[in-house]
C-alpha cells in the first residue's frame, strides 16, 4: 500500500464506525470531514479556499492571495490504514492526512514544509528528533461573568485532586495514550488552571503530529464535561502565558545522539547561533496571533531575548544538564498557539543555517546579564514580526517561499483586521469622558 493513499481493498473501518480525516491548514488548525465507511471507498476532497480563511473566518481578499486555485478547486486529503488511530469520540476515528493535488504534494501543505526541513538535514547526515511540551488553560465553561479555572486551588507542580479535582486531565492522559500519543509528564504550571504535557522524543513529523492532535483532542474531551482548554497565548492579564517548548536532538546516521558529548560540541553551538541569528525573524511563525506578543517583555520566562545558557530560562534556548542519549537543546519563544509544524520546520531550518554557514556562538547568559540590551529581542507586536520575518530573506527561503509568502499574507491581513477593529479598551477608556 502506498504511503499517501487509502486503497479501496484494504478499507477495514467497520460500517458501523466513521472516521473523521484531517489535516492542518496554515493556521495550525484542524480541518476536514467526517466520512462514512462507505465513502472511504472513494478518494476524500476539500476545497483548496479552506487555505484563504483567516481567524475570524473571513477570506483572505482574491488580490492578496499568494496561490490562486482556478475556481477554488479541490485538493486530495491522502493517508494510508497506518495512519487512522482510535479517535476518543464513540464511533468514531481518526486519521491525519496528507494534501496533495494534481498527484503532488499541494504546496501550502504544512507536514510537507516540515518533512523538507528534515530531509535539509538529512542532506548534512544528521537527523533531528523533537519532543514537544505544552502549556495551555483549563476554565470551567459555566462561568457567567468571567472565565473560572478549573483545579482552581493548583500550585505549580501539585499533583493528585488537588491538580485534577474532576479526573479532566486523566481523561485526556487516557485518551492520549489510546491514540498512541506518549505523554512522558504532566503538571500544573504558575496560576490556577495553567497546566503542561511533555511529549516523548519522536521524528519530527511524529511529534509535530502528537501535539496537533493532542490539542484538538484536549478541546473535545474538556468541551463534553462542559469545560474549556485554551492554547492562546496569554488568555489571561494578570496571569502567564502558555508555550510550546520545543526541545532538540540531532543524531548520526546509526542514531548516536551528536549532542552527548562534553563539553557542548560545535554542532550544538552552530544550532544555537543560527537560531540567535534569526531570532526576530522566526517571531512571527513561532508567535502567529496579536495575542502572542502579550507573553513578551523583560521579565517574562518566553524567549524575549536573543541569549542562550545552561539550564537558563530566560533566553530564547535553554541547554539543560543532562547527558547521553538525552542531551537537548530547548527552544523557548514558539507559544502555544503556534502551528507546530510550520514551527518546528522554522526552528530547524534556522539552527541548520547556523551549521551550513558555521556561525560563531556567543557566550551563554548568566543570571546577571540574562536581560540585557546587549541582546537582540523579539518584536513587541505582529505587525513588526511580519516585516522582520519579511526581510530574513535567507530564512523564508529555506522554509519555502511558497509557505512563507502565504503565512505573511495571511497576517498581514490579520493585523489589519486587528487595528481597523474597536477594542473593548479603548470604549471602556474613552467613551465615558471624550
């Protein structure tokens, strides 16, 4: 059976059972039909203008369109019997598909923009393995006035019913592992509500995968006891914001681990320099929404600045004590929003350049000097991560034109949806007095 295409023989999804086949789209999100077993029999289409939808589910308009399908037409969502997983709704599984048209990979096709960055490696014979961690909130959803946490008397790092007074999180841990996500850790985080998986190391498309589906699979199981997960970035103003940490490890062609070695090899400090050197202009990927930059500012444990250290979590990657086989690099900016795909794909891409051009690695930070002026640091808003993700010529280059110029279209359009629109502050400051 081919790796990109569900052949009708050997559909086995029982008829009483459907499956609901998705792919992510260029915001990260999920898109995709729930299909009978009976339909399976034949290929499975999606309009190609699911790729011009922004946020607030308008179109991105026909002059600002990067690709223009002819008519939107369709595009093909392929995946093979391996791929379908057991789904945590009754009845119903779950596969995550490939988009291909015109038997080609269609070119804003996210896992596609990640596989590339692997196969650049590969190239280098290295190859990278990623384990992701996420953060994100739990509210109760029959809060009337305001949104109330759930596990509203969590600590950082308590465990038991204190941290899972209804069993949400257990649920979730359940269903993870029946779809053969591998959550290593679970815990609660700074504020009441805040909570982060750690995923296990896998390929890069895997993990990506994981995290993609465990976040639709946290909203689902936390919607039917009737609660609610958030991956925003900072949902709350009085309280942190939520990450995906994405942490790295580069191996040699019999799967030795290249950054076991002490002290810290070059391979390691050339990844670090690349992602320093192309730290403003991965903001806007590793940061997608005007929400995101709430995270930022001095102060604030999200990869603000341009710095590196050991076991230091106030620059953007952070190399923890540790040896052997699990020896990482952790690259802290991305939030939990983020596209994890695309993000991952980014983050690669920069650290490969910082290898392919033998960039020279700073000093790592100390505790001192860890928020500095002496260090670049991430835009303040969306609108200047566009223009300096706009102007890395080098970097949108190898993540592909096609994806990138497409992402800053998209938010482009965003931001100017965002400065054109009334803001609840603004009524609230002004309207009574002016």
């Amino acid at each position: 059976m081919g790796r990109y295409q569900l052949i009708p023989s050997t559909n086995n999804l029982p008829q009483s059972e459907r499956l609901r086949v998705i792919f992510p789209d260029h915001l990260g999100l999920a898109r995709g039909k729930v299909c009978s077993s009976e339909a399976l029999d034949a290929p499975v289409f999606c309009s190609s203008g699911a790729f011009n939808q922004l946020f607030d589910r308008s179109l991105l308009p026909p002059e600002n369109r990067i690709l223009e399908t002819e008519g939107l037409s369709d595009v093909e969502l392929r995946f093979s019997q391996s791929d379908i997983r057991a789904g945590w709704s009754s009845g119903m599984k779950v596969a995550i598909a490939d988009v291909y048209s015109h038997e080609t990979a269609f070119p804003l096709c996210q896992r596609s923009a990640l596989r590339r960055a692997v196969a650049d490696w590969q190239e280098l014979g290295i190859s990278p393995r990623i384990g992701l961690e996420i953060e994100g909130y739990a509210f109760r959803s029959d809060a009337t006035i305001e949104p109330a946490p759930y596990a509203k008397d969590a600590y950082m790092y308590a465990t038991g019913h204190v941290a899972d007074p209804d069993g949400l999180f257990n649920r979730i841990t359940n269903a993870a592992s029946a779809n053969d996500i591998s959550i290593e850790s679970f815990s609660t985080e700074f504020g009441s509500g805040h909570f982060e998986f750690s995923m296990t190391h896998d390929e890069p498309v895997a993990a990506a995968d994981n995290i993609f589906l465990f976040r639709e699979l946290c909203r689902d199981i936390a919607r039917e006891s009737q609660n609610h997960i958030t991956f925003l970035g900072r949902p709350l103003a009085n309280a942190e914001g939520s990450a995906l940490h994405i942490n790295l490890s580069l191996h040699d062609d019999i799967g030795n681990n290249m950054l076991s070695m002490s002290p810290l090899p070059q391979l390691a400090r050339q990844f670090i320099a690349g992602c320093l050197a192309h730290h403003r202009g991965l903001a806007a990927i590793c940061n997608p929404t005007v929400n995101s930059y709430k995270r930022f500012g001095p102060g604030n444990i999200a990869g603000y600045w341009a710095s590196w250290g050991f076991d230091h979590r106030l620059g953007v990657i952070r190399v923890p004590i540790v040896h052997g086989n699990v020896s990482r690099l952790e690259y802290r900016m991305a939030d939990a929003a983020t596209n994890p795909y695309l993000a991952c794909a980014a983050v690669l891409q920069a650290g490969r350049l910082g290898v392919v051009h033998n960039l020279t690695c700073p000093d790592p930070a100390t505790s001192a000097a860890a928020e500095s002026d002496d260090y670049e640091h991430a835009p303040r808003d969306l609108f200047d991560a566009i223009q300096l993700l706009r102007d890395d010529e080098q970097l949108c280059a190898s993540i592909g034109s096609t994806v990138v110029s497409h992402f800053l279209a998209i938010k482009g359009r965003e931001w100017l949806n965002y400065v054109e629109s009334v803001t609840d502050w603004e009524v609230r400051t002004y309207f009574p007095i002016l």
